[in-house]
C-alpha cells in the first residue's frame, strides 16, 4: 500500500509568486494535516483538514491557506511568497482526526524562494 | 513559538550505547510523541504516550512521561549506525482557539558513531 504521497519533490519560485503544493493521503486516510519545517528547526502545524472540513490552524498569515477535496487529497496554496517561505513542506495522514494520535508524514516538498 | 523542547540539541554515542533525549512542554497535553527524521525528509512515528500512561516500551525504545513536571524522555538502547537521525517530541493538545494541534520540538540531532 502506498504511502503520503507529496508533489512536487522540489520547486524554487520568487518572491510575489504564488504555489500550489499537493499531498495525497494513505489510502482510507480522512484527515491530512500540512506543516512548515524551516532548516534547522522542528515542524510547525499549518492546517488539519478531517472530511474536507477545516479542523485547525495554525499561527500563519492569510496567504496559506488549503483544501481537501472529496478523495481526501489536499492542496496548499501559498499567496505572495516571501523570502521566509522559503522551507520543507511536510503533508500527514491519519485515520481519523489529529487527536487519534500517530500522524503518517510524506517525504515533503522542499520550497525555494529567491 | 514551539511548545516541545528537546535536551540536548545534538549527541554523538558510539555504536552499542544507549541514548537519552529530553522533552519538556509548557501546556497540559492529550499525548506526546516522539517522531524520527532522516536526512530533512519526512518524519517517521515512533512511539504514542498518552496523558494518563507513565511508560512505554517498543522494541529498544523506552518513552516515559511526568506530567507533573511537564516533562518526557526517550530512551534507545543499544543504539545502532541507523539510528544515526533528528528526533523530535510532538505534544497533541487543543491550542487556545480551540482547534487541536501537533505542536513538535526543535529536535535532538543523534550521531551514532560505528
């Protein structure tokens, strides 16, 4: 069984740009949270969606934002991209929802912003 | 801001030896988890410890769990090359809008000498 698949591997935009990152969850998965891991530092939470609902968000501006369509995938978009974007963009599945517990991460989207 | 913090920041063992890692987090959790990562790719769960367990065992991983003090520990015994990677203590809980987050740690790198 496949596991998180995420596309593109690796992407380098410029600033003003606009991206679109997609994930797509273990088969039978529901939710699909995305996360931000600047180099150096841990995950940071971005959004949980669970049956194409947003379940959470994290402490990020107005230009990420996400969906889930109905086969579970999702997408992130992110607006007017800034030099600070730059980063490795991590997309999990689970079961259920985020508080079920063991998160399935993909091998993430490494982000360039020049 | 990160709620986990992970002691130290980077170890080096030789092959053979054990290996301790600290988490220490700031709010009341639901559970806490400990994720590895390879290489900037993606994380790999570990181990689950509930709010309500004091301990748990996985093959040559050993979490314990001090709620009191706000505090976790993940132990790898008789560590090995492969499990040269960054490890990173995860706390489930719901932030103060409500919305449930995986909030991780800045990591610990581990370097397993042969």
């Amino acid at each position: 069984d496949a596991g998180v698949t995420q596309s593109p591997t690796h992407l380098i935009k410029t600033r003003g740009q606009h991206v679109t990152l997609r994930c797509s969850p273990i088969s039978g998965h529901k939710s699909v949270s995305w996360y931000q891991q600047v180099l150096g530092q841990g995950p940071q939470f971005i959004f949980q969606y669970y049956e194409k609902e947003e379940r959470g968000r994290g402490n990020f501006p107005d230009r990420f934002s996400a969906r889930q369509f109905p086969n579970y995938s999702s997408e992130l978009n992110v607006n007017a991209l800034l030099l600070g974007d730059s980063a490795l963009y991590l997309c999990a599945s689970s079961l259920e929802g985020l508080a079920s517990g063991e998160q399935f991460f993909g091998p993430g989207t490494r982000l360039t912003v020049l | 801001s990160q709620q986990g913090e992970e002691d130290p920041q980077a170890l080096s063992i030789q092959e053979g030896e054990n290996a301790t890692m600290n988490c220490s987090y700031k709010t009341s959790i639901n559970n806490l988890q400990w994720y590895r990562q390879n290489s900037g790719r993606g994380l790999v769960h570990l181990i689950l410890i509930r709010s309500n367990e004091r301990e748990k065992h996985s093959g040559r991983l050993r979490v314990t769990l001090d709620t009191s003090k706000k505090s976790s520990s993940l132990l790898i015994t008789a560590s090995r090359a492969a499990d040269t990677a960054s490890y990173f203590c995860a706390t489930g809980g719901y932030s103060g809008a409500g919305s449930y987050q995986l909030t991780f740690g800045k990591g610990t790198k581990l370097s397993v000498i042969p």
